[in-house]
C-alpha cells in the first residue's frame, strides 16, 4: 500500500515554517488544545472571508494570531468594529492578551484550501462536479501554477455507490522535498451524504541552498560596509587630536607673551 503523508507536514522545517511557534514544558496539552479552538472558532466565523490558513505565535502573556484571508475586508469592517468583536470573542478562549493580524492572500485561485473550498461551496450549491473540478484546474494553470491536482470522493452526483473522480494537469512532485506543493482539504455536507475534496498545486522549486548563499553574500557585504564606516570614524577621531595640539601649543605661547616680567 501507498503510505501517504501531508505535503505540508513533510515540508516543515525545510521549505515551510511551523504554523504554530511556541514552546511549553508543562501545559503544552492545554495550550494546544486553546490554539484547536481558536482555530476553529475562526473557521466557523469567517467562513465567507475565504480563510487560507491561521498562525498562532505565543511569547510570555501574549499571542499574536496571523489569518491569511481572500477577503480581508469582510474581518476588519467598517471602522474595524468587526476586528473588535472578533477579539473580545478570543480573549474569552484564552487568559493571554490578543493581538490579531490580518493579511490578504493575493491570489487565491492558486491556494490549494481556497481552490478545495470553493469546489466544496459549488457542490453544495447542486453545481456538476465536473464542472466545478475543471474549472478550478483552468483557473490555477491560467495563475500561473506549474501543476495541479484535485481529487474529489463520496457519493458524486449523488449517485448510491460512492466513488472517486480525479483530474490534473501538469505536474505534482509530492516526493520532492524542495518542490513547493501546497495542500488543502474540505468538505461539501450536501443532502445525500458527505464529499470530500483534496487539491495539490505545485508552485515552483524554492531552491534553499542558493537562497542561504545568497543571504550570506548579503550579510557579508552589510558587515563590509559596517567596518569600513568603522575605519573611517576611527581615522577621523585620530585626526582631530593631531589637528588641536597646534592650537594649544600656539596658547601658551600667547601666554607666555602676555605674561608680567618678574
């Protein structure tokens, strides 16, 4: 048998970062369990702003919450009054003090959740799946993904035998680590049973050694000019000395003119 594994989980700690970025000794159980109902409790609420994905970051008392979304309006409203509500709502899950960041996903035909979600809200709305799977693969490859994949399983089209449609078009490296394959699932609960739909979209190579020599020729050349500054101030310091000495000696010299004859 084929074992399967999340793209994403597989990914992590080599081309993409953890979602979650805290750490704990004793109550790790606890605080993972508050950061599974936040993160459903923004699920369930901001369904129709299309939510991509949710970052949680805790340091001492506070927590930061990152939700990447296809509508970002729709959680700030007018004058930010919806923000507010969403806040007093979270500082209700957790004792920790809220900070809540909103950022757009700018193109959402290529973020595999979304692309699984709005197939989701077409099968539900009665829509073929065909239809709806096909023209979810045109729109990512006209975005510019390099690859997609969507797959969707239950009883399609309300058939009494559940089955399974897949379609793709160019291509998913799932097995290699550096390709960037996101990844995203739901569900469609229509009245004849669940359906549940997967998509891949490969969107590129992140090539990680290239960028750290990159990021190290940058680095050094920061330091370079940082050192040359360095040298200068110094060569400047040194100078102004040597430049008032004169003055002092010609001083005492007036002085000494000036001075009463014993």
């Amino acid at each position: 048998m084929g074992q399967k594994v999340h793209p994403y989980g597989i990914r992590v700690g080599y081309i993409k970062p953890w979602k979650a970025r805290w750490f704990a000794k004793r109550d790790a159980g606890t605080i993972l369990m508050e950061d599974l109902k936040i993160r459903k409790y923004l699920k369930a609420k901001l369904a129709i702003a299309g939510i991509s994905s949710i970052e949680i970051d805790r340091a001492s008392n506070r927590i930061r919450i990152r939700i990447f979304a296809a509508k970002p309006g729709v959680i700030i409203g007018r004058r930010g009054q919806e923000i507010d509500k969403i806040k007093e709502d979270l500082a209700a899950l957790t004792k920790n003090e809220v900070f809540l960041d909103i950022k757009e996903v700018k193109m959402p035909q290529i973020d595999a959740q979304l692309v699984a979600e709005n197939i989701v809200l077409q099968l539900e709305k009665r829509i073929g799946f065909r239809r709806a799977m096909k023209k979810a693969i045109q729109l990512a490859m006209q975005k510019g993904a390099l690859g997609i994949k969507v797959q969707c399983k239950g009883r399609l089209g309300g058939a009494e035998i559940a089955r399974e449609e897949k379609y793709h078009e160019g291509k998913v490296p799932l097995s290699t680590f550096r390709a960037d394959v996101d990844f995203g699932f739901a569900e469609a609960f229509t009245t004849y049973g669940t359906i549940g739909c997967k998509t891949w979209i490969y969107k590129g190579d992140v090539l990680v050694k290239k960028e750290q020599e990159a990021q190290k020729l940058e680095l050094e050349k920061k330091f370079k000019v940082v050192e040359e500054e360095g040298s200068k101030t110094e060569a400047s310091e040194a100078a102004k000395p040597a430049a008032d000495e004169p003055a002092k000696d010609s001083g005492t010299q007036e002085n000494k003119d000036h001075a009463p004859s014993a």
